[in-house]
C-alpha cells in the first residue's frame, strides 16, 4: 500500500470517531476562537483529522505548513519573525535538535505533565512526546519464541538469519544508542559487529521488507516498527502487504537489564521559541494528549498512546499487546546518537 493509500485509509478509519468529537462525544474544554500555525515534519494526512477536531471543539484554526526537511534551520532563519507556534517531528532525535538549536520555549503544563510519563518528555518542558512507536521483532510464525532480548540479536544461533534495515536510519540509531546507554559503548560495538555477522542480506530497505523477506526465506527473524505491523496486517486480502504480514508473529524485546521494557521511539512536539500565539499553542499540545485525541493517534496510524488507560487499536492489541516501555528517559539514550552512528560507521554494518 503506498504511503497516499495509507493516508487515506486511516482518515476514513477516523472519521467517525473525528465526526462523534466533534458532534460533542468528547467532553473537552471550550477555548477562545483564534488560529495557531503549526510546523511538522510529520505528513499532514496522519494528524489532518485530529487538528480538525481541535478546530470544531476550540474554534481554533490551524495552519499546516510541512516542512519535509531542514525544519531547524527554517526556523533558526526565520528568528523572530517566525510564525511557527507548535513544531511537530517523528523521532525524539529530532525534536531534541529544535531543542539544541535554540528554537523552543519552556511550557509548564499540568495537562501535559500528568498524562505523558516523565521519561517521555523534557524536565524542563521543552519538548513533548505525543504518541510512541516500538521497536519490535518480527519473527517468522513456526519459530518457538516467547521472549527476546535485544542482545540475542548478536547470538550466533542467527547466524545469516536476521533482516533489518539500515543501521544508520534513525530508527536504528536511536537503538543502538539505547544499547549504548544500557550496555556501555564497549559492548555495543560487540553486539553490534555480532548482528552484522548474523545478517541474512545487506542492512538496507524498509521495515515492511523484514516482513516481506522473513516470508520470503531469506532470515527467520528482524527489528522493525510495531506500526507498520497494523499496516501490514489491514492491508487487503491476498495483498502483498498482507501475506508478509500474516508470515510473522510479534515480540516485544527488553535489555538484559532488570527492570527494563521495550524501546520506543516517539512523534513529538514543542512550542517554537518565538511563537505569536503561545496560548493557543499550548492548548493544541494539550489537546493532542486528552483522552479522545490519543485514541484517535492509536487508530491513525497504529500508533501506541502516550496517556495510560487508551485503548490500542484492535490490530495492534492482538498482534503486539500492551507494552513495558523501557523506562529509560528518552534524553539520556539521544545523548549517545552520534556515539551510535560512529560505531555504525566502525563496525561497516551499512556494507
């Protein structure tokens, strides 16, 4: 399915729920009319139905502006005169850049600090995550598995037997330096010389393609996103997006630590630094982690909610389940990204 028809799909999958909200189903405050403009990095499809709901119940206009890439230097560019007031990103990486870069305002929020767990945003208010995205195994169906660590990826039992895409894409760098931050620098480049060693085919393509070539025979086992699993899995009947999703069951991995859970990576957002409408920002933030709008994330686009006690979609609940996040706080595994694309480079895993 391309990415338009899957923007679609999970319009029209919202629409009701986006419809019932607005209707007045949702018990959500009553703002002040106004406008805000919002910077993403995230396709405007994905969030389009919740931004409409935040207009019906608020009266507030939001306007859109998709900045594909370079968001930190648009807005470094613009300076003051930036009409930026909400900046929205996939992946905790970079929304820590806006953070670094100088473009970002603290927010104190109680909305926002009781329903988003601590370790998934800034101490000091700077930025915020808004829905989680895990990184899971994909394992082929008739492999006796329960569990996994993400350690065993380097065992030698897989030897030629992993798929994964490259170790360079931030979904995988932001895993490494997880491992950086749980295992130690050292060790890493250890398990991660082990997984190159185990790889059935070149670290390359997309997350869908560790489904595709699992059911191909070309490796048993991969790490991919949990969300492309309810794509996959919702795609049409005798579709090839389908079949690589009916060939794998899913595992939720943990660290070889005690107390530890599964690595999440994140869509985020901050209000900009110089944000004309600071009020109206706050609210869409706050907004985006009520109840109804993180019940309209997990059915958008498969994603897992932020906020405890909203339900998964049906999809994901019954081929992932709820997750154990790793309780380490997203800062202290971004602070190891460039560590983790060094050892990328080191060990020639993207050869």
């Amino acid at each position: 399915m391309s990415r338009s028809l899957q923007r679609r799909a999970g319009a029209l999958r919202l629409a009701p729920l986006a419809a019932a909200f607005a209707l007045g189903g949702a018990a959500l405050p009553a703002f002040a009319q106004g406008e805000l403009t919002l910077y993403t990095t995230r396709e405007p499809g994905l969030i389009q139905p919740l931004l409409s709901t935040f207009t019906a119940q608020t009266q507030i206009k939001v306007n859109t502006v998709f900045v594909k890439d370079g968001l930190l230097e648009r807005v470094q560019a613009e300076g003051a005169r930036s009409p930026a007031d909400v900046l929205m990103t996939v992946d905790v990486g970079n929304l820590l850049d806006l953070v670094e870069g100088g473009v970002t305002q603290p927010v104190k929020s109680a909305a926002l600090e009781s329903a988003i767990p601590a370790n998934l945003r800034g101490a000091d208010g700077q930025w915020f995550a808004l829905s989680m995205r895990a990184r899971v195994l994909y394992a082929a169906k008739d492999l006796k598995l329960t569990s996994f660590r993400y350690e065993d990826l380097a065992q030698p039992k897989w030897k030629q037997k992993v798929c994964i895409r490259a170790g360079q894409h931030p979904y995988n760098t932001a895993l490494i330096a997880a491992m950086i931050a749980h295992d130690g620098e050292a060790k890493t480049e250890q398990w991660l010389q082990g997984v190159k060693a185990n790889l059935g085919r070149k670290a390359t393509g997309g997350d869908r393609d560790v489904a595709r070539d699992i059911l191909g025979g070309i490796c048993d086992i991969g790490v991919a996103n949990s969300y492309y699993v309810g794509q996959m899995k919702a795609s049409k009947e005798g579709s090839d997006a389908r079949k690589w999703g009916d060939a794998i069951k899913v595992i939720r991995p943990t660290f070889d630590n005690p107390g530890s859970g599964t690595h999440v990576n994140i869509s985020g957002g901050a209000v900009a630094k110089n944000a004309p409408q600071r009020a109206n920002a706050v609210k869409l933030l706050e907004f985006l982690v009520s109840e109804p709008a993180q019940r309209m994330y997990a059915q958008a686009n498969y994603e897992y909610p932020v906020r405890k006690g909203v339900p998964l979609d049906p999809i994901i609940g019954q081929a992932i389940g709820e997750l154990k996040v790793d309780p380490l706080p997203l800062t202290e595994i971004a602070k190891h990204r460039k560590q983790a694309s060094a050892l990328v480079d080191k060990v020639g895993f993207d050869k």
